[in-house]
C-alpha cells in the first residue's frame, strides 16, 4: 500500500517566500516520517474565481472548467493537507481566497444534497505576516478553518509567525521553521495512523 499523501498548499503570490519556505519545512517533516509530498502553488494554478451560481447545489459539481479540475483530483486523493499562507489585509491572499471559494461544491453536497461527509483527515496551517495592522491572524485562521471543515480535516495545527516581510526574513527564524517541520511530521505520523 502506498504511503499517505501530504498535500501542501501554497497560498502566497509571491514564490519562495516566507510562508512557502514554512510550507517547505513542513513538508520536510512530513517526508522523514514517511508520507508522500506534493506541493500545490495556487499563484501558478490556473483557477478563476467562484461565480456564486449555485449549480453546484443542484449537481454537486463546478460548471467552471479550469484547473480547479486537476485540483479537486488532488485535494480528494490527499491523506492530509497543510496550508501555507500570509496575511493579506488581515486574511488570506487572494489567489489563496479564490480557491477556498472553489470548495463549495464540497459544502454544497454535504448541506444541501446530504451526500455522505468526506472521509476525515489531518491538517495543519502555517501562516506568516508583517505586522503593522492591528488585526492579527485570526480572520485568515477562521477561513481557513471554515475551508477545513467542509473538506473533512482536522486542524491539529498550527505555526503563527510575525514580523517577517522580506521573502527570506523567516531565515532569521529558525525556531519556526523546526516548528513548522514538527507540525508536518505530526500530521504525517497521524495520516499513517488513519490508514
Ligand atoms: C497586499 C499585502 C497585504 C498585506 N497585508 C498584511 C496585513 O493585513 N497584516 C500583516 O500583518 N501583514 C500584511 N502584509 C505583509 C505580509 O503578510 C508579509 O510580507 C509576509 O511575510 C508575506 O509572506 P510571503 O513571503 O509568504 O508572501 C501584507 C502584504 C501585502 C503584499
């Protein structure tokens, strides 16, 4: 039998950043205890936004055909998912909101069509920010969250870091980024529990 897969998103516009080098660590981890991992850019994915049409509470299916296709193939063959993202303007980027949108049809045949919930598992967030607003992480934890839910994962958790700007400032942080390895060798060793 195969290894469980570890799905990373990367949620940023910007490549090789912070949140994605986090993202690295993470997946890092997650392949020392054994998993299989594969990164998702969403920056380089080709996926345009939620129309709101709501076909997808009548098919449960997107009408939109775009890489989302692709996508929805890898999020349901993923044994464990771990986001990776900064804060923009107190949430998530909008590359990264354009494909939490494209989870309704997810929401839609749990709540509306009362298809059976998707099989439960592990997950984790790793999200960075600048700082200088007062808003903190919070709204792009809970949108996150709401994501994970309808997705059937359980956010075991999370690695917070502030006052990182430059694209390799998170360097200065190598605590975070042991923390960050650590967060995905745990759901790693939980998604080989599961199987
Ligand atoms: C458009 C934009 C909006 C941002 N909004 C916030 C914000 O609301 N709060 C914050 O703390 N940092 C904010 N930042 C700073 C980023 O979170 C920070 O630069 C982060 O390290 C970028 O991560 P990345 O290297 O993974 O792209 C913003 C940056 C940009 C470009």
């Amino acid at each position: 039998m195969d290894s469980p897969l570890v799905l990373g998103i990367a949620g940023s516009p910007r490549r090789h950043g912070n949140s994605e080098r986090m993202l690295d660590a993470a997946l890092k981890g997650a392949a020392e205890a054994g998993a299989r991992v594969h990164m998702l850019v969403v920056a380089e994915a080709d996926i345009h936004p939620c129309r709101g049409c709501n076909s997808c509470s009548l098919t449960g299916e997107c009408v939109i055909r775009d890489g989302m296709r692709e996508i929805y193939t890898l999020i349901d063959s993923a044994d464990a998912i771990i986001v990776g993202s900064p804060v923009f303007f107190a949430t998530v980027p909008s590359v990264l909101k354009i494909l939490y949108d494209r989870m309704q049809p997810y929401w839609a045949r749990t709540h509306v069509l009362k298809l059976p919930l998707p099989r439960r598992r592990p997950g984790g967030y790793i999200v960075v920010r600048g700082g200088g607003d007062p808003y903190g992480f919070v709204a792009a934890q809970y949108s996150t969250k709401s994501v994970f839910a309808v997705l059937g994962v359980d956010y075991l958790g999370e690695v917070k870091v502030e006052s990182v700007d430059s694209p390799s400032d998170v360097g200065r942080h190598p605590e975070a980024l042991e923390e960050a390895r650590a967060l995905g060798k745990m759901i790693a060793e939980d998604a080989m529990r599961r199987e």
